[in-house]
C-alpha cells in the first residue's frame, strides 16, 4: 500500500513538472502610443432615413459601434443634442458595438442622432447621422381605404403594412417620386381582409405597361378557382391583351355568378410603344361597373353587384395566381400611385386625381411648409404660421412674412400652371400673392420674366392682376372688375393660373375672368418661388406682404384646361 501511494504522488509530480513545460511566463506588454481618435460607425438608421408609422410618438432602435487603437474610454449617445445614454467599463477595449439602444420618443420631424467617444488619451470622435419621422399619412380623398405610392418602398400608408414581394420588383422613377418597377415572374400580395367588402369599390392607379410582353395581369382581388376569369364568382381583375402595337384592357367583376364584362375594345386600347403613363380608374357600384383611363369613361357595365366570396389576397402587377386562366401573368412595365376606395368614384373625381397627381410641386400646409412631392422644406421669412384651411391647415400670413423655395426645376418649359386657394386679409390694400421674378427691373411691368399675381384696390373691393414676362417686358391679364372681389366678405377663392406657349389666363373659382395672347413665358434670371408676398423681387409698386390664408398649393409643368381646374375645386 505505500508503494502504491509513493508511486502515484511520483507521477503527479511528473505531471506537474510536465504542464509547466514550454509555457512562457505572463508578462506585461506595452500598449503602444495612442495614435488615433476612435472611429464610429452608425449602422442604424442610416443617414436620410424615413420612419413611417401610423402612431404620432414613434420608437427607433439605434446600432453602433466604436473601435480605438488602445483603448475606449466613454461613448455618449444624444438626440437633439439631449443625452440619451452613455457607456463606460467596456470589456474589449478597443472594440464596444450596441445594436439594441431603443429611443422611445421619436416625434415627427428631422431629428439628430449624434454619437461621441472618447478614448484614454482624451482623443474624442463625433459622428452625426439625420433621420425623419414623417407624419402618418391622413387619406386625402373620401372613401380612401389605401394608398401605395412606392416611394422607397412597397409599404401601404394608411395602416403602414408593408406588402409581399414576390419575385424581384423594384423602384424607378415614376410620376410622382418612384414608382413600382416589375420584372419576370414578380409582383406584390397584400392581404384583402379589409378591402374586400361591401358593394362599392373602386381602384385608381397610373401604368406604364411593358410592350415586350403581348398579355399581362395588371390588379385583382379573385378566388383561386375556377380557373378561367369569366367564370370567377367573385372578386375583380384588369387584364391586358393583344398585339406589339395595340394593347387593350379588360375589367371584370364577379357578380356572384360569373364575370360581368367591361370590354370596351378601341375606347381601351393603347400603343404600347408610345413608352407612355396612362392613367387608370374602376369604379364598381351597386348596379355598375366603369373603367376610365386618363380620366375619361371608355367602358361601363350594368350589373347586378359586386361579390367577395373566397377572395385571395390584392394582387399588384401580375395576374398570378388566381387570374392567370389566360396566361396573363406578370406586368413588368411601371405602376404609380394606387390607391383604393370603398366607395364608387365619379368620373370628376377621378379626373381630379388625374389632375393633382400630375403637379410638379405641392404645398398642403398641413403641420408643416414642406413640399409634398420632394420632401424639402421652405424657407420662412418672419412669422408665418399654420391655421384651419379648407383642407386640414392652411398657411396663415403675418406682417412682413413669407415664404421662399427655389425655383430651380419649377421654372423651366414653355407651359405653367398654379392653384391654390386663397382669403386676403383686408387689413391691406394691395398686397403680392405669388411670384417667381428676377430682381430688377424694379417695376413688375418691365420684367421680362417669370410671373407674379398681385391684387391692389379699395377696403370693399380689392382686384387680381397677373403679370408674366415674355422675354422683353411683362404680359397683363387685367380683367377688372371679373377678377374683383370684396375682401370683408372673408371667404375662400380658388385661383387658378394657365400659361401655354400663346396664352395666359387666370381663373377664379373655376371660371376664366381674364386671359392675354402672348408670345410665351421667359425664365432668365428668375430668383425663388415667394408665397404670400411680393418681397423681395415684385414688390416695385408696394404689393408686399399678404397677411390672409393660403392653402393647398400645386404647381404644374403644362397650361391647365378650365375643366382640369374646375376638377380640383370640390
């Protein structure tokens, strides 16, 4: 027994003298010189980014990192400049990453998030990123249930939902901002629970289809069998057929039965090499069912309702699955600005969205002086401010206040067009309304360029003249007493404002009151888009500011009809 214990006590030193072979000591090693700042880099969000969502107070999770040469001593995190956490004590000096920092308080508006480390040597780095909450998007139309404008993503606005990608779809530019771009075998799902129902419904949408392609699924909301369209009970599609040059569009709608035809033929058909925006509406009643494109009726149907029974999901650009019995499958041209109503549409309501959709500027007023269509904000001068307008707010005038935007991109072409509704304060005689004008000369009868609408006259009665450069002085509509109105009354105006290559005219509530031949408008040497006075370029003969409301401003690139403008006034 005690060999057995010597032995074993033997070997454990053995083993121990073993292990200890070949190990270097631990010694200290020298950091080094401290050379460089920390650097950071700020994965989420990214600089530019939007968030969307429906609630007014918003979280957003916040992910970083930071890396040093030696060693990080503290990181701060502020928004707005307010610290919202800081960090120290890191267990990898020199690499600290955080990629679940959650800010809870998230308003709508541009907002700061700014990063600094710091490391032991009191070298200190700052990275700054800007991101904006933009204000849930409030339905603009009556009966508007959804609305998806593909601008920089497939999400629906209303409920902020996000569709399903099927495919490879992407984004090009569109009518207005991006548009939905297919490709083979692609297409968009979204659920039709709170879509399909009840006995009205219509569709609205502009399409630029891909002539590559002889027959194409354009929407539908159908049942997966049977098979063949016209055989489908319930739901509706939009399908298009034909040849390289004439392609035509078919509607149908199940009607509890069967598919109830709208097949127009010639009224539907279009060129697809044109490589043109067209711009559709269906509008499905208790009793009717219409197809317009660009506004106007090309075919209707009576029939006897609308049926949902068994309906799948709201397809976009393809007629897979459930409406592909003819071989019409995917669209891979564009799509832009769907929006869907649980309600019938009018025709002069359907024309209205043609019209608006077609601006190239738009100011609603509504919380805020940013443009609609780019995103970028005005700039203000004085105090304007924001009150009930005839749509949501309105901007509302002060003394010696304003607002500026560049002209750069509005101020081009040989065709222009402005709306916008109007009360004047009558506190003032005379007072500039909107210009976009050089400086000089000063008096706005000798400008040979841009525009400006003015008003000037009495307490009870105060008129409107518009003045447009035609590359050597200035065009006048100056309709007088047409163009009058009696500012006590303290009601809203619609003014509209026509240019072509030949004419210029200025209507008031939907009716023309003046109109001048003319050899055309100039552009050279204009300065900004002013709202709401004549400072600082037309204000020669004292029509500076005005102190009344203004609201839903759009600009246009082309000379609206009288009925394009007698369509926005509802």
């Amino acid at each position: 027994m005690k060999y057995t214990v010597k032995s074993i006590v033997f070997l454990l030193g053995l083993l121990v003298v073993s292990c200890n072979e070949g190990i270097d000591p631990i010694t200290a090693v020298d950091a080094g010189v401290d050379e460089t700042a920390p650097s950071i880099v700020i994965n989420k969000p990214i600089d530019g980014f939007q968030l969307k969502v429906p609630e007014a107070v918003a979280a957003i999770t916040i992910d970083f990192e930071v890396r040093d040469d030696i060693e990080i001593s503290t990181v701060s995190v502020a928004m707005d400049g307010t610290e919202i956490a800081s960090y120290t004590g890191f267990l990898d000096y020199r690499y600290f990453i955080k990629d679940d920092l959650v800010y809870d308080n998230v308003t709508t508006g541009v907002h700061t998030l700014t990063i600094t480390a710091t490391d032991i040597d009191g070298k200190t780095t700052t990275s700054s990123i800007d991101f904006e909450k933009t204000p849930p998007y409030v339905p603009i139309y009556d009966g508007e249930m959804f609305y998806m404008p593909f601008d920089g993503d497939f999400n629906e606005q209303v409920t902020i939902t996000a569709a399903t990608e099927v495919g490879s779809p992407s984004l090009a530019g569109g009518v207005s901002g991006n548009a939905y771009q297919g490709a083979a075998d692609s297409y968009l799902r979204f659920p039709s629970a709170d879509l399909a129902q009840g006995n009205e419904f219509s569709a609205t949408f502009w399409l630029k289809i891909d002539p590559s392609d002889t027959r194409a699924g354009i929407i539908n909301i159908a049942p997966a069998e049977p098979a063949s369209p016209s055989d489908k009970p319930s739901g509706f599609g939009l399908i298009r057929e034909g040849s390289a040059d004439a392609q035509k569009f078919i509607l149908l709608v199940g009607n509890g039965t069967n598919a109830t035809w709208v097949n127009p033929g010639v009224p539907a058909t279009i060129d697809p090499t044109l490589d043109e925006w067209v711009h559709f509406g269906i509008s499905i009643s208790a009793t009717n069912a219409a197809l317009y494109m660009n506004g106007e009726l090309v075919g209707e149907t009576a029939f006897t309702g609308i049926d949902w029974t068994g309906v799948g999901d709201l397809v976009i650009m393809s007629g897979d699955p459930n409406f592909n019995g003819w071989d019409h499958k995917t669209e891979k041209g564009q799509m832009d600005e769907l929006r869907l109503f649980n309600k019938a549409l009018s025709q002069q309501e359907i024309q209205k969205q043609v019209t608006e959709s077609s601006s190239t500027f738009y100011l609603p007023f509504d919380g805020s002086y940013t443009e609609a269509l780019s995103g970028e904000n005005a700039t203000e001068v004085g105090f304007p401010s924001l009150v009930g307008g005839v749509s949501g707010n309105a901007y509302q005038g002060a003394a010696d206040s304003y607002l500026r935007f560049p002209s750069t991109g509005l101020a081009q072409g040989n065709e222009f067009s402005a709306t916008f509704w109007l009360k004047v304060d009558p506190s003032d005689t005379r007072a500039g309304i909107i210009n976009i004008a050089p400086a000089e000369p000063a008096s706005p009868s000798d400008k040979p360029s841009g525009f400006g609408l003015i008003r000037e006259g009495s307490a009870d009665a105060q008129k409107f003249i518009l003045l447009v450069g035609n590359g050597t002085n200035a065009t006048w509509v100056n309709p007088g007493a047409p163009a009058t109105i009696d500012p006590t009354l303290d009601e809203w105006v619609h003014f509209g404002i026509s240019i072509s290559a030949t004419n210029a005219a200025l209507y008031m509530n939907g009716e023309l009151v003046g109109e001048t031949a003319f050899t055309g408008i100039d552009w050279t040497g204009v300065g900004d888009l002013v709202i709401m006075s004549g400072d600082p370029n037309f204000s020669g003969w004292d029509h500076k500011t005005e102190k009344g409301q203004m609201d839903e401003l759009r600009l246009y690139s082309k000379a609206l009809t009288q009925e394009e403008i007698q369509n926005l006034i509802q």
